[in-house]
C-alpha cells in the first residue's frame, strides 16, 4: 500500500489498515511516498497494489487500468495568510513567497491548479516546497 510521507495523514491511515487487517490474517506492506501524484505513477507502474490518493491529483493522468474504489472523505483546502498581508483573494498571491508543499503530493498539485485558475503561474511567485507544520513554522516566522 502506497501512502503519503511518514507522519502525514495518509500514512497514519495506512498503518491503520496494516494493522486492522493483520487481524484478518492479511499482510499488508505500508510503502511511505512523497504523495498522491508518486502513487497514481507508482501505480500505473504496478509497483503496489492500492494507494491513497488525493481527490483531484489524477485529473489529468491517462491511466486506463486504474479505478476508484472509495471516496474516504472530504479535504478541504486551507489558504492561511499572515492578518495584515493585504491578501483578500488568491490573486493578491502574486509575486508573493507561497507555501504549495513538495513535488509528487497532492496538496501542490491542487495548489498549483487553483493558482492557474487564478491566473497565476508558477514564475509569477516564489513558490516553496514546505507543507504541514513546517509550512506554518514559515508563516509564523515570515519566511
């Protein structure tokens, strides 16, 4: 089973179903990933057999042989500004530093893609590899 990065949420829910399903006599291998976009590649190449994945992340992905099997809930997107930064709507991103996460996760694809649709592109800002906890660790200080 493909997951996310160890500590993230979907390889917390991985080692949950490790574990659940131990108890049915089915071994399962948890695979820590950078994320949703490695785990569509990783399946397309056969590599495991299931894998979280972002909703969204695979729009773009001609992957055939791949199927949905569950819709495990919802995730909203956080945008989180510093209060007095004069941001009011994602356009006022522009040319700004923006904490989208690292490549192959699905939070910089979706980040990437509500960007675009703001008419941003990924030269028009300083975009940075930073997620979670260390991505508030940089608002907080203000980097």
């Amino acid at each position: 089973m493909a997951t996310g990065s160890e500590g993230g949420a979907y390889h917390l829910y991985g080692l949950r179903y490790q574990a659940l399903l131990a108890q049915e006599g089915i071994d399962v291998t948890v695979r820590p990933t950078s994320g949703s976009v490695e785990n569509i590649h990783l399946l397309q190449n056969g590599q495991p057999d299931v894998a979280f994945v972002q909703g969204g992340t695979g729009a773009h992905v001609d992957a055939p042989g791949l199927r949905s099997l569950a819709s495990l809930y919802y995730e909203p997107v956080w945008i989180l500004v510093r209060k007095h930064a004069g941001i009011e709507r994602l356009y006022d991103l522009k040319r700004r530093r923006i904490a989208i996460d690292h490549d192959g996760s699905g939070t910089r694809e979706i980040a990437l893609l509500l960007l675009a649709d703001d008419g941003i592109a990924p030269n028009d800002s300083n975009l940075l590899p930073l997620g979670g906890q260390e991505a508030v660790n940089a608002l907080r200080a203000g980097r």
